[in-house]
C-alpha cells in the first residue's frame, strides 16, 4: 500500500511539474476590446452605444474598414461622422474603438499628390509614400515660439504686393461674389512660389470634380505641381472628409514648417467648411445660433488658422502662410461668417464684382482691402517707389464717380482723373503671368513719376509691357540693390528712370483711349 502511494505521489509531482513548464512556455497576451453597436444611421452621421470609454475626436472602426470621428458624447449614445461611405452599414452593426485621433500620412514624397484627407491617393501615381503619421488637431504655436513676420511672400500680383502685401507667417483673406477670380489670385500666388524654395498646398472644400480638376490641370501646366500637395474633398463626398480636409492639410503644412521650410496654405474655401460644419451639427442635434450656425463657429476656424506663424530660430525658423479663402453673397461683407474671418485674420483682399464686370482684373478693390502686418514685410524698394499711390487711388474712384454727373472739372481734378486712369490700367494684370519684383518696382516707379502722362490710355499696356522687358536687361547691381531690403537711393531711382525715360520715350503716341481689361475671365 505504501508503494502505490508514493508511485501515485511520483505521477503527480511530474504531471504538475510537466503543466508548469508548458504553462511557462504559453504566453497570455489577452487584450481588453471596447466594442460597440449602431443604433441608427443615415446623413452621413451614426449614433452608436455600447462605447463607454470612448474619447472625444477618437476614430472609430466599421465592418468594411470604414472610419468615423467621434464628436458628440451623450449619456447613453455616441454621435460619430462618418469618414467614407455609410450605405452598406446599418442598426445593429459592431463598431469598434480604435485608440487613436484621427491622423494624416506626411512626407517629403507627397509633393507633387493629390490626395484625400485621409491620405487616400485621387491620382493615378501609385501608392502614397510617406514618412510617418501626424494627428490632424494640433494646438497653435505659444507666442514664444513665434517670431514677428518680417519675410515677404511675393504673389506676383502687382496690385497685392504694392498696395496689399503679405509676410510669410500671415493669414490673408480673399473674399468676394461668386465668380469674381479669388481662386485666380490664390493660384497666382502659388505659381509665383516657383524656385523660392516655398511649399504650397492648395485644400479644395466642397468643390465640384470639373473645377477642382480644371485648378490641378492648370497648376501642372504652369509646373507648380512640382512643389505643390493638393487636399481634396469634393462636394460629393462624406460631410465628416469635408469638415476635416482644412486640418489635414494644416497637419501637412506644419510638417514641412517644422523642418525649417516656407510653406504657402490655401483653403478653397471656408464657407463651405462652415456650411459643412452646421449641417453636421445640426444632425448631431446641437442647438443652433444665428443663421443656425453652432455656437463654436467661431472656434471651429480660429484654431485652425491658429496654427498658422512664423516659427522661432530655435522652433527651427519656418512658417504657415494661409490665404483661407470665403464667398460673400451680394457683397454682404458684415455677414456672419465673413465677420468671423476678418477678425480673425491679419488682413483681407476683397474683390469687386462691379470692376470684374468692367474687366479691370484682377477686380481687387483697393478700399475694402488691408495688409494689417505685411507692410512691416514688404521690400523696402516698394515703400520708395509706391508712395502715396493707394490714397491717390482710392481718391480718383471717389472723383470719378461724381464726374459721371458731367460737372465741370478744374485742371487739377482733370489732372487726378488722368492718373487714377493710368494707375487703374497699370494695376491690370493678365492671369497666370506672375512678375517678378524687379519688373514690378520697374512698372510702379514709371507709373508713381508720371512717366506715363503723355500717353493714351490705349497705349500703357505697350508701355508696360516695354518697361517689363527693360527689367530683365537691367544692369545687375541695379537688380541687386532692388532685392536688397534696403532703401534705394537717389542715385539708383535716377538710373532706373534713365532707362525708363528711354524706352517710353521711342513709343510713337497715337491718339484714342482704351479702358478695357486685359486679364482673362474664369
């Protein structure tokens, strides 16, 4: 007996010895998953229960890989916008947590792309490379972290950088009607950038295929693809990629900032972001406010072109440049959301649809528009040879106004009529046909001495153009000391108008005069 119960005792301790060794060998990597289900569907928004430890902004996952962004968080339900789409899914479908914001591929490789806010390539150029991911909300950069926007940002557009400059680090509204060339301006602009080293990104909101293909088309015809990432969310696609588009593409812009690099920013444009945000809140059954607008309307942009600046040295020295862009309708500029975003800004471009009518593109009304900080970043060359230019524009349209009730002018009225007409003819400028500062400064200091005086209307576009082409001979250290930064001096503008005097003056002067504009319609 007492040999069978030490045999027994022996099966024992080996059998559990055995169990122990293969236990050590079995790893438990047992993992806790939050999963959900939807309660009811449709609009592009879903409430869903079950999620109880889900976070504010946090993706969450569909059956087929489709995405959501949490943005309301109730006792017993979760509002999520859907990031794709939502027709296949339905009540009753398992949603599970992700853990993580929603976030945006990044890298050198994605210049020259166009892509969704998620990352998703719309071209036909393969798979997207890219060097890590970044969350698309950010917090702004601190006031220590900044630096005073002191850098231009050269548009090209003579009558922006004379009368309405920007610094690189500046957030520049365009705003206007429908149709009157604000997308023109902004692609301008990015056109210029070429072989300045700065980055562009261009982020269509809520546009339609035909126009956001007709900008890439032009774009890469003018080679600013090269340098270029577009962000697209057309109006057709899901309300949750619309409303995330903006800060996606701030997300990419910030990448290539902290690296030390210029980048230009253009959104295209906020008021159908702000249309897009109240429809998904109102869906989220959140209370409306004015024009039935959340309360946080003004929250939803101010954080965005936040994070906009002009890096520190020791930030590494780049800077966000944004050029939002935003619709008014019949001119209304103190409408609710155009109000927002010139407070917000730093200034605003506002074109006129009675000048696009007339032709005199681009249709900048000089008034309405202001640089509140770009003056402190504009080449010094401007200040010397631009002058008083605006105030004498701004008072030709107020004389030429009361000089269509045909009342009689003295000589000195006369005299501010004739040339507020030649700097209106002047500030005319064909699309796509940037120039360069030399040629600008060229063109303005002929126009600010009254070189163009003795000429007819109906020849300072062949003046100009003469002047233009003289800039490009211009002797080197001419076109140096141009770029300098420095006050020009009286010996330098003297030499400029020797050679201005001799090219206009070879003109043969004809009689006639011609008001009509020179720069395409789009």
């Amino acid at each position: 007996m007492t040999i069978k119960n030490e045999s027994f005792s022996g099966v024992l301790t080996q059998t559990f010895a055995s169990f122990r060794q293969g236990q050590e060998k079995v790893s438990q990597n047992l993992e806790v998953e939050s999963v959900g289900k939807v309660k009811t569907i449709s609009n592009g928004v879903a409430w869903l229960e079950g999620l109880d430890s889900v976070e504010m902004e946090e993706l969450v996952r569909f059956p087929g890989d489709t995405f959501g962004i949490v943005l309301n968080i109730e006792d017993a339900d979760v509002g999520v916008v859907m990031l794709g789409e939502s027709s296949g899914l339905k009540a009753g479908d398992k949603v599970h947590r992700t853990g993580r914001v929603a976030d945006v591929p990044v890298g050198n490789r994605l210049l020259g792309r166009v892509i969704n806010p998620l990352g998703v390539p719309l071209d036909d150029k393969g798979t997207l490379i890219f060097s890590s991911f970044m969350p698309i909300e950010k917090e702004a950069p601190t006031i220590m972290e900044r630096l005073a926007v002191k850098v231009p940002l050269q548009t090209g557009l003579k009558v922006i950088d004379a009368l309405v400059p920007i610094g690189r680090g500046q957030r520049q509204l365009i705003l206007g009607d429908q149709q009157t060339g604000k997308t023109s301006i902004a692609i301008d602009a990015i056109i210029n950038q070429k072989d300045t080293g700065v980055i562009c990104i261009y982020c269509a909101i809520g546009q339609q295929g035909s126009s956001l293909a007709k900008t890439i088309a032009d774009l890469s015809a003018n080679g600013a693809m090269e340098y270029t990432i577009v962000v697209a969310a057309e109006g057709s696609e899901a309300p949750g990629l619309r409303y995330i588009a903006p800060y996606a593409a701030t997300t990419i812009g910030e990448y290539f900032m902290e690296q030390g690099m210029d980048v230009l920013l253009v959104y295209d444009d906020l008021t159908n972001h702000a249309d897009t945000y109240r429809e998904i809140s109102l869906l989220l059954r959140r209370p409306p406010g004015r024009e039935a607008f959340p309360g946080d309307i003004f929250y939803l942009h101010s954080r965005l072109l936040e994070r906009c600046a002009r890096l520190s040295t020791a930030k590494g020295g780049g800077s966000l440049t944004a050029l939002p862009i935003i619709q008014t309708e019949a001119q209304n500029i103190s409408a609710y959301i155009p109000t927002n975003l010139i407070s917000i800004t730093d200034g605003q471009i506002y074109l006129s649809p009675q000048l696009f009518e007339k032709g005199i593109l681009p249709a900048v009304d000089v008034g309405k528009s202001v640089s509140r900080i770009g003056g402190k970043a504009q080449i010094k060359a401007y200040r010397d040879v631009v002058g008083d230019l605006k105030l004498a524009y701004s008072q030709f349209e107020e004389l030429e106004m009361f000089s269509r009730f045909g009342t009689r002018m003295d000589e000195k009225t006369r005299q501010k009529l004739e040339h507020g007409w030649r700097i209106r003819e002047c500030l005319k400028q064909p699309q796509y046909n940037p120039l360069s500062v030399q040629k600008q400064i060229s063109v303005l200091l002929a126009l600010s001495n009254n070189l163009f005086a003795d000429l007819p209307l109906s020849l300072i576009p062949e003046a100009e153009s003469k002047v233009v082409d003289l800039a490009d001979k211009m002797p080197q250290e001419l076109q140096q000391q141009i770029l300098s930064g420095e006050v020009l001096a009286n010996e330098t503008i003297e030499s400029i108008l020797q050679l201005l005097r001799s090219a206009i003056s070879k003109m043969e002067v004809e009689d006639g005069a011609d008001t009509g504009g020179s720069r395409k319609k789009d």
